[in-house]
RNA sequence: GCGUCCAUAGCUCAGUGGUAGAGCGCUUGCAUGACACGCAAGAGGUCUGAGGUUCAAUCCCUCAUGGACGCACCA
C-alpha cells in the first residue's frame, strides 16, 4: 500500500529539509553536477544584496525569476552557475550605520577609523548571515561555495588593478571640482545619487550696481566673483568686458561683467552672479574665463554653515543666512524685489534628503567618454540582448550624455583608494642634503609607496569609492579574472537579471568596465525585473510601513506560494504589485498539485504482470501534455515566465485536476474501494444516501462478475489510468518545479525516492 | 525642455490584426472515492477619446486626455 499523504501541504517542515536535501546533494555547484563532460555552462551571477540589513520583497523578485533560470537550465542538462554575493554596500551601509551609532547617542566623526571600521564589519558580517540563510528560505540554488563578498581580499586586489590601470590610461583622474555634498552625511556623491525635488523659493532680484539679478541663493553673494551676461544680449552688450561697482552687503565690490552662452537671456533679468565656489554652472562658467576673473572664494563649508569671510553671518546655516542676508539687502536698499514663490529643482541626498551643497573638492574621477563609446557600441552590435528591448534606448540616452563619475567618498566604509600623496615638504636622505631632486607627488600603489628620492612619507588618500566602482567589476571579479579557471568557463555570462532602477548605477557601468578590463560583454543577456508595489500600487518604503516582508509571508503561505505570486503577471520591465490576497491563491495551488499527488498515489495500482492497454483518451491527454510542455519551454527560453507560470497554473489546475483526474476516477475503480474512503470522509456527512447497498459502484459489481481473462483486461485499463496520470504529473512537477520549487520535488520524493527532480531532465 | 512607459472585468494585471483572458472579489447551487486552501454553474467589458492604415483594429500609425517614471536643467 502506498504511503498515504496528508491532505495538507506542511511547507514549513518540508521546505527546510528539502533544501537541505538539496544543497548536500552538491548539484548546485556545476562541478558536481552528474552531467556529461561535454555539458555546456550557463551562468547567472547573482545581483549581491547589500549586507545592511533583511531582504525585502524587490529580493524575493530576483531570488524567484533567476532561480528559474538556474533550475530550468540546470534540468536541460547545463552546467549551471549561480553565483551568490554581498555587497559591502559602502555609501548605502554607511548611512544605516550612522543611523545606529545616532541611537546610541554616537556619531562616527568621533570614532577612530580602525575601531568604526571594525564595528562595521562585524555589523555586516552579521548581516550576511541573516542573508544567506533568506535566501536558502527563497529556494535560491546558488553555488554556496563560490559565494563572493566584495570586500573579499582578492576582490579589493583586483579592483586596485583596475584603478591603476584606470590611472595609467588616463581614464582616472584627480581634479578639484564642484560636487555634490552632503552636509549631513559629509561626503561627496555621484550625479546619480542625487534626487532632484521640485521647491518653491523665494527669488531675490538684487541690485549689483547698474545691474540688477535675479538668484535664489543671495547667502552665496559673498562668493562672487563676477558677472556674466549673454554674449548676444544687445541689453548688456555696454558692460561686457566691462568692471562694475556694486554696494555689497559687507561693503563696496568691483566685478568684472563678462560674457558666456550659459546665461540664458530670457531668464530673469538675463545677468548672473558668478559664483565658482557653489555652484557647478559658475564654476565652468569661471574655467572658460579663468583670465580674467578670479575663482573659488569659499564661503559655506561641508556642514553647510558660512564661512569666517561672511563677516557677521559667520556660522550661520544656509537657510537661516538667505532671510538674513535678504533683511540686510533691503536695509541697505540692494533688494530690489522678491518673487515668493519661485518653482525650481533643488538637488538632494537620495538618502537622507538634505539639500546638497555644492562644494569644490579634490576628487577622482572617471572619464567616461571613451568607455561609453565601446558600451554602446557592444549593445549596438547586438552583443548584448536586453528584455524588455526598450530598455535599450534608456542606455544609449544616458550613454551618450554622460558625464565623468566622482568616484570619491569621504566614508570609511568601502574599498580605499590607493593613492598616496607625498608630503608637502621633502625630507632630504642623508648624504643627499644638497642635491636638487624631483620627487612624485602621487604614487598609485596598494601598499605605501617610499620616495625615491627623499625620506619623505606617503600619505595615503583618506577616501573610498563609490561602491558601485567595484560593483561595476562584479562579473569577472567573482569568476576570479584574469587567471581563475572559472573564468575561463563561465565568462562571458549568460544572463544579468536585476531592477530596471539600477539600469545606469550597475548594469551600464558593468558593461563598460567589463569591456574595458577584459575586452568581453560581461553578459549577453540584461533582463530587467520592475519595482514591487504594495496592492494600492505604492511603493514599498519604511516609512510608509508598507512593506512585505517575503520571509514572513513565505513562511505563512510557503515558499513556493510566494514565487508563483511574484511570477504570474509580472512582465518583463513593469511594476510588479503583490497582495496577500494573491499569494495565498498559489498557496491554494501549492495544496491543489498535493492534493493530485495524494490521490494518484492513493489509487497506484498492485504491481501485476498485466499489459497496459492504452484508450485513445490516454494517448490524446499525453499530445496535450506534449503540447504544453512544448509551449512552456518556450516562454522561459523566451523569458516569458509569466505565460509559463500561468499556462502551468491552468494545465494542472483546470485541466488535469479538473478535467483529466476526475475522467479517469472511474477507471482506477477496479477493486474494493479502499479503506481511506469512509475514513477520510468527515463522518456525519452524505452516508444515509451514499451507504453500501445503494451506492454499489458499477465497476466494482463489474469486477465480481468478469471471467478471469476479463478482468486482465480491466487491470490493464487500470493500469493504463493510472500510468497516464502518473506521467502527467510527473511531467506536471518537472515542469512547475522552476516555480515551485519545493512542493515538487517533496512529491517527486515519494514517487520516484532516492532521485531528486532538481536534476531530472 | 528631452525621453520612456501605462490606460482591458469591481480590484490587480495578462493577452491578441479575425467570438475578450487569469487571479482575487461577486451571485447561485453543492460533501462528488484527493483537495471548502474544495466542486459545479453563472453575472460582469463601446479594451481612455478622436482620427488614420486595413477586407478586418483592443492590438499597428497620428493626435488628444489622464497617470507613473527617467534624464537634463535657469541663476
């Protein structure tokens, strides 16, 4: 007799062991997978969730689609690699810890470098775990034991090489500019990590002598250091070349007017102050005229207060300033007038959502033209296939309008740059007190560099990078480029599966610095997942407490439950909304595809050496099973994961539950009926009508009166049934088990024991 | 300003150049040899609007309206 199953899936239970099974199996690990030599490899590297803190559902949407792939692949016989990772996550994880250290009333401008780095390691170590073990809870089939953390040694090796080699190709270079700062978080950010926020300020028209302006910022006014019209605006042309005399609000001031195509003339009064120091338009504006104008005169600085040259608004805060230095204006009768509500973008921390000040610093950066160019070209050439196609379009707009990348933080947590300055004075060897030498002034090396020619030390350069400096590497990083022999392998890889918000922070940047270090794509397939929404279509945020947890509802409906909700429907680039309500209709299914498997194996028939006698039923529900199966191969090779999902869902559902099983009751019904029939059916229910003397099935009276060969004739039909319907659901588990991971390969266990379906074909 | 996407059932979304689909919800009836997390039957749609291409448009094209988003910005 068979094992009788329960009439309920029991995910928790069943979903820890099953992994287990699986990951002792070793067949997550290509090496180890029981395929011919000549199996082809396929390779996923895994988007490194950053080691901050849980995973949220946006993991659970990566976690789902490219374990897909990893499974789907995997049963066709590849070598499959899925390579998981953590991310230091260095600007993102600086934050959450600053937020920390601020609950325990510290602050980390006070805690030494070596100790805060320390605390953060631990900190995210600690993470990790937690991360790791998620994502086994997800059913990710990753590769444990190439598992990559971008602070691993190897990796920082690697990613100084690339830096240096950045270097001596002229693409990294060091160079004051105006960038975005953070006041509150002290440090500088790239373009991309600022958030433009639509404001409504006061515009202040001030006069500067015969001239009158317009601006937003008059506590900058202390900075200026001329003033600039359109080269074109016949208003002005007088002034160009030009010194003005102002009253200022700290007394008399002399600018130079000049002319430059930035000032548009229509804004305004069509003349603008130039203020090098705080603003990046004035700062190019003053590169272009550096002959004649003076530059960079400081007057706020990094926490966002004015400077000593402000005179009496000195450590004042930029906003406290502007109505001060307005009062001042009008007083001294330079406030010509004040338009309230001025609509402007102001620019901000993506993450804390400070105004940022923009700031001249020494920072370094990357030229990226001539990596753009290659990048774009390489999708171009049809090197590099993205889903949705559209996506395409998105990175040739942002290619081709790119700007270098401030690669500098000023944090502690992230890989430091290795760049070293000699100091500023020489310390003459002995011997040599009087010669005249040239020493280096910057030495790009990981370890500290000695002078050549003096006893001076090297400083190293307190800064790290932008996090997504090493992210960019990522794919020949973890495959150990350039001499590891998965590299070798598993590069270039096959598919780069991540959110569409990431499109320029990571996937652009990989392509260019993939081409750039080893002449390859480092994929050939971008496919872009969209943003989760809660059910009233919001984003998922903290602070609106919407978020879903994906471990909790994994462990309330199941694993499998989950991944079908975050399949289904979801296409390819689109927001992705998920609701309980939907996740408990495929924990529903999950119970549906048991409760089929509980009654197939109730009904397995003796072993007997009967010939099964196939109906033309039979043969018929097979081609239809060929079919879909057919159809559903080709949605996920296509990436249709959504048309498979739910052709699945339907099959098996409303077709082979509904339809095929029930067709097929009758033919399993050669015997007694068997003993779980009045035992399970809840007792009070239905047995006056259905009692043993009217209820006689046909079949079983049949069977009592056949001769003997008659009755081999039913039992091949029986057995017929019942090879027809095992076969379906065994087709039916092989192709769900993708999706739903779990609950098929737990039955799959009971009917085929000792194999595993994670590696059936 | 430049660009991208979306508009289909009450809700959330699939989909297709030729009778319109799913989940959830709703209505009605149900213990039927696994499943009430179930079974059966059913209601519900001018596929945003206006043009165009076509024998035929929800689908392709143009414009409009409403919504989401990205990029770049003017002080």
């Amino acid at each position: 007799m068979p094992e009788n199953l329960d009439p309920r899936y029991d995910h928790p239970t069943i979903e820890a062991k099953i992994y287990d099974l699986w990951e002792k199996s070793g067949f997550f690990n290509p090496d180890k997978l029981p395929y011919p030599k000549s199996a082809k490899p396929y390779t996923v590297i895994m988007p490194p969730p950053n080691a901050n803190g849980a995973l949220h559902a946006g993991h659970a949407v990566f976690v789902t689609l490219q374990d897909i792939l990893a499974r789907f692949w995997r049963m066709r016989g590849k070598r499959v690699l899925w390579l998981p990772g953590a991310d230091h996550a260095g600007f993102e994880t600086q934050v959450v810890f600053d937020k920390k250290l601020e609950k325990e009333g510290r602050n980390r401008f006070q805690i030494p470098r070596e100790k805060l780095w320390q605390e953060m390691w631990n900190f995210t170590q600690e993470n990790k775990k937690v991360m790791e073990n998620q994502l086994r809870k997800l059913g990710a089939s990753c590769d444990w034991s190439r598992e990559k953390f971008t602070l691993d040694p190897d990796i920082i090796k690697e990613v100084h090489r690339t830096f240096v080699r950045l270097y001596e190709d002229g693409l990294a270079y060091r160079d004051v500019r105006v960038v975005n700062w953070c006041p509150k978080h002290k440090t500088a950010l790239s373009d991309l990590e600022v958030k433009y926020v639509e404001r409504e300020d006061p515009l202040y028209y001030i006069k500067y002598g015969p001239l009158t302006l317009a601006t937003v910022r008059p506590e900058t006014k202390f900075g200026d250091t001329a003033l600039a019209v359109n080269p074109k605006d016949k208003r002005y042309k007088k002034y160009i070349g030009k010194e003005i005399h102002a009253q200022g609000v700290l007394g008399k001031l002399t600018f130079k007017v000049i002319a430059d195509d930035a000032v548009d003339p229509a804004f305004g009064t069509g003349v603008i102050k130039v203020t090098p120091a705080h603003d990046s338009t004035d700062f190019e504006i003053w590169q272009r005229h550096k002959e004649e104008i003076p530059g960079l005169r400081i007057v706020i600085d990094e926490n966002g207060r004015l400077t000593k040259e402000t005179g009496p608004f000195a450590g004042l805060k930029v906003a406290e300033a502007r109505e001060k230095v307005a009062e001042e204006m009008k007083r001294i009768g330079i406030l010509e007038k004040v338009e309230p509500n001025y609509k402007h973008q102001v620019a901000t921390c993506y993450k804390c959502g400070s105004t940022l000040e923009p700031l001249p610093k020494p920072q370094w950066f990357i030229k990226m033209k001539p990596l753009a160019e290659k990048a774009i070209k390489a999708v171009e050439q049809g090197k590099i296939k993205f889903y949705p196609d559209r996506t395409k379009k998105v990175y040739f707009h942002w290619l081709k309008n790119i700007r270098d990348w401030n690669i500098s933080r000023q944090i502690v947590w992230g890989i430091r740059i290795p760049a070293w300055y000699h100091e500023p004075k020489c310390v003459p060897k002995r011997g040599h007190e009087g010669d005249v030498v040239k020493c280096k002034e910057l030495i790009i090396s990981p370890t500290e560099p000695k002078c050549e020619f003096c006893d001076a030390k090297f400083v190293q350069d307190p800064d790290v990078f932008d996090t997504w400096f090493s992210s960019a590497q990522w794919p020949f990083l973890t495959l150990g480029y350039p001499n590891g022999k998965d590299y070798k392998i598993f590069y270039p890889t096959d598919v780069m599966e991540t959110g569409y918000d990431i499109l320029f922070f990571w996937v652009a940047r990989m392509i260019m610095m993939g081409l750039y270090r080893t002449g390859k794509v480092p994929f050939k397939t971008v496919y872009l997942h969209g943003l989760v929404r809660d059910k009233d279509r919001q984003k998922m945020s903290k602070s609106k407490g919407n978020v879903v947890n994906p471990l909790g509802v994994a462990e309330t409906y199941g694993t499998d439950a989950l991944r079908m909700a975050l399949v289904v429907g979801n296409t390819a680039g689109n927001d992705i909304v998920i609701s309980e309500d939907k996740i408990r209709g495929y924990r529903n299914f999950a119970t549906k595809i048991w409760n089929i498997a509980r009654f197939i194996l109730m009904n397995k028939p003796e072993a007997r050496d009967v010939r099964v006698a196939m109906r033309a039923e039979d043969k018929k529900n097979l081609a239809e099973l060929k079919r879909l199966k057919a159809a559903v191969t080709k949605h996920i090779e296509k990436f249709e994961f959504h048309l498979a999902a739910e052709k699945l869902y339907h099959y098996v559902w409303h077709t082979f539950a509904d339809k095929i099983v029930e067709q097929y009751k009758n033919r399993l019904r050669v015997n007694e009926p068997p003993a779980f029939g009045a035992a399970t059916r809840p007792s009070g229910h239905g047995s006056p009508l259905h009692g043993e003397s009217e209820a006689e099935s046909p079949a079983k009276s049949l069977a009592g009166r056949l001769s003997g060969s008659q009755k081999q004739e039913v039992r091949g039909d029986q057995r017929a049934a019942y090879h027809v319907l095992e076969t379906i659901l065994l087709e039916c588990l092989t192709m769900l088990h993708p999706f739903m991971p779990f609950v098929t390969e737990e039955i799959y266990q009971k009917l085929r024991p000792g194999q595993l379906l994670l590696v059936e074909k």
